[in-house]
C-alpha cells in the first residue's frame, strides 16, 4: 500500500494517490470515511479494477479527488493562525480507509488516519500500529 495526499493552491487541485498490490485478481471497494467528534460526515466510495503486471495485480488511485466538504476543510484549516490551533482542530478529526473485495465484501486492509501538523524541520511524521488478535 502506497498513499499520498495533498493540496495544491497553485493548481487548484486537492486529493489523493494510493496504490495496491494483490497476489490475487479482485475488484476492490475503496471507501474513505470522513469522521468529526468521533461521527461519520462524509464518505467516499470508489471501485477500482486489476491491473495485471509480472504475476501480480495492481490497483491504481491516481490523483483522485477529494470532495467538497474535505477543500473546504483544508482551506479553513490553513486560514488559522498558528499550528497550535491547526492541531487543536485535528484533534477531533480523523479519517477510516477500508478496502474490501466488492464481490464478496471481505476485508482486505483498514487504517485509521490521525493528523497533526508538524512542526519541526524533520517534516511530516508517521506511525504504523499493527492490530492483531
């Protein structure tokens, strides 16, 4: 899984890129929720096909989107003053990535999004947790 978000004022674009891999040929159901205060706001749902390439398959989000309620959301939170008071409104804000075969509806990876701004001259950071049983 590869993913990169971002907004573009000179351009005027806003969204996303994210690729899969699979050893096996499924149409997935990639699906973005959007949650503030812990409830759902909006959700994005978008199915994608196998690209077949050397024995695997590969899935390819390239430059989609975001919706109106997400550039909304971005400029507003550019507009604030100061990073402390970005982070303070991140804080109830997160995003749910779930893909799943559209055909049979099982799970194929879950990630939750938390954000901050960052503030420091080594750029954005990032954590991965495994959940396990």
């Amino acid at each position: 899984f590869w993913a990169d978000l971002g907004a573009d004022a000179m351009t005027g674009f806003y969204g996303g890129t994210a690729r899969y891999e699979s050893a096996e040929s499924r149409v997935v159901k990639n699906s973005n929720k959007v949650c503030s205060f812990g409830k759902q706001v909006v959700e994005k749902i978008q199915v994608e096909f196998p690209v077949a390439e050397g024995g695997i398959f590969r899935y390819y989000l390239d430059r989609s989107p975001m919706c109106d309620y997400m550039i909304s959301f971005v400029d507003k939170l550019n507009a604030l003053d100061s990073a402390d008071m970005m982070n303070s409104v991140l804080e109830n804000f997160s995003v749910l990535q779930v893909v799943t075969d559209r055909d049979t509806n099982e799970l194929l990876f879950c990630c939750a999004y938390i954000f901050s701004v960052a503030t420091n001259a080594h750029g954005a950071q990032h954590h991965l947790y495994k959940l396990v049983d």
